[in-house]
C-alpha cells in the first residue's frame, strides 16, 4: 500500500513538473535562416487575450530591483519571453535611467520627453498600444469611458497624459517606431551601425487574427535594414500586415529569455541576451493566463 501511495506521489509530481505553462496553439518558438542570416522568433497570438505582457520600467518606490520586482510578480505566472525594452542612459544599471517619458504602472521615472517617435504603453489589464506620436495624436481611454486625444509634442497635453497615466496605473516608455500601419519609419540615413537587433512587431493576418512576434537577429545589422528585413520576412511568410515594430534594447542591458511549452529555458543559440535577467534594467514579460 505504502508503494502504490509513493508511486502515486511520484506521478502526481512528475505530471505537474512537465505541464504545459502555455498552449502551443497560441505561442511558437521557432528559428528560421533566411538569405544565410538566422532569425530567433517568438510568434504569439492574442486571440482570447490569454497572451499578455508585463512591464517592469526601473526600481520601485522601495528600492528594490527589476529582478527582484519580477520575481514576486512572477510566482505562479506562466512566463513565455523576456526582453529588454526602452533605452537607457547608462550602462551602470545602479544609477542609469529610461531614455526619455518611463512610468511605471502609474508612477513616474522619467518626464524627459525625447525625440522617439514610438510611444509605448502597456495596460494594467496586459494589453500594448503603440502609438506614432509624430504624426498622430494619442488616443487614451478614461476610466469612466471617455476618450483624450493628446498631441504628445505638445507640452499641455503631456501634463495631461502622464496625470492619465498616473490614475490609470498605466506603464509608459518611448523607443524607435520603425514599422507603423504597413510604412517603414527608419531610412537610410538613421543609425548606421552593425548590430545585432531586437525587435517586437504587431500586426494581424489575412483573416485578422492579432499576433505579437519578438524577433533577434542573430547577425548585425544597421536599424534600416533589420526592419526592412524583418518586415519582408512577416509579410510573405507569416501573411502578416503591419501594425507596429519597434526597437528594443540591444546594448548593455540586451535580455532575451524564452521559454519552451513545458516552462523551461530555450537554451538554444540565438534565444538568449547578453545580460542576464539578475541585472535587468527593465523588462518586458510576454506570460499566458
């Protein structure tokens, strides 16, 4: 008897250990070489809203670290993919800063407004909006259903925004936008130097069906031509139209973590930053629910 209940025991663990912390039906992990260059992907439905993102911008209130923050958010959650996401102004993670407007769940890091053109914004409910703020006003919802529509280069409506963030619990940073409605934003004339690149694209397919994708380029490549590389690559051989792209950080604080189905890390080459997630910056969580 005392066997059988062990045995028993055992299977129950070993089921739970190896279940699935999220469905293939909605997330895929694949590599891909395409004209001799290697590309890592994350492919992530959000039919049904069970795909979902986190962002951890810089240090709570306390002092304690992104790593830290995420560790306590992330007990139970079933993570897919780490990444890092704005810029920052240093490499010494103790004392740099987001680059440009970062809120944090509702609270402010950074009012420094710069020049990018990509404002992000992910929702409390794990939502993203990416909005072109220099050729569109940003459109943001109340709490009591009606709408502001902000122009962000102006400085009234800046006030505006970050008081909308702040009581909505939004999180907020700026980045490069170099895809926006199906026209490429980066041109030749930008940033020319070779890098490896890492990239989050929205868009929908031809039944309109919205997909997240994380893509690294595992070559280097200047920002005009990863982004026209990569939008190829979605648009003939994932049907896909556009949304968004933008460009997350690549630098000193690179994070890439992926996970397989089964919750354990993808140790394959090509699905890994050169930062370990103990000295993330920030970090943006794609998790399941």
């Amino acid at each position: 008897m005392k066997n059988n209940l062990f045995l028993v025991s055992c299977l129950f663990l070993i089921g739970f250990s190896a279940s699935a912390q999220y469905s293939e039906d909605y997330v895929e992990v694949y590599s891909t070489n395409i004209g001799g260059e290697n590309y890592s992907i994350v492919k992530m439905s959000r039919k049904d809203e069970r795909v979902k993102i986190k962002y951890f911008a810089g240090k709570d209130f306390t002092g304690r670290s992104v790593y830290e923050r995420y560790l306590t958010w992330s007990k139970n959650k079933n993570i897919i993919a780490l990444s890092s996401g704005a810029y920052m102004n240093g490499c010494d993670v103790s004392f740099s800063r987001p680059d440009g407007l970062c809120i944090d769940n509702g609270t402010v890091l950074n009012r420094d407004f710069k020049s990018f053109d990509g404002l992000v914004i992910a929702f409390a409910n794990g939502g993203i909006f990416v909005s072109n703020i220099k050729e569109e006003a940003t459109k943001v919802k109340n709490q009591d259903g009606t709408f502001l529509s902000l122009n962000m280069n102006n400085q009234f409506d800046r006030v505006r925004f970050i008081k909308w963030a702040e009581n909505n619990s939004a999180t907020v940073f700026q980045t490069h936008l170099l895809y926006f409605e199906g026209i490429p934003k980066v041109y030749t004339n930008g940033d020319q130097s070779i890098r490896h690149r890492q990239l989050i694209i929205v868009g929908k397919d031809s039944s309109g069906e919205i997909f997240h994708f994380l893509v690294y380029l595992n070559e280097g490549a200047t920002l005009y031509d990863a982004t026209l590389k990569v939008a190829k690559y979605l648009q003939e051989y994932e049907d896909l139209t556009i949304k968004s792209m933008i460009n997350v950080d690549c630098g000193c604080h690179h994070i890439l973590q992926v996970r397989k189905s089964d919750g354990s890390i993808d140790g394959r080459s090509g699905f890994s930053g050169t930062t370990h997630i103990t000295n993330a910056a920030n970090l943006i969580v794609y998790y399941y629910e």
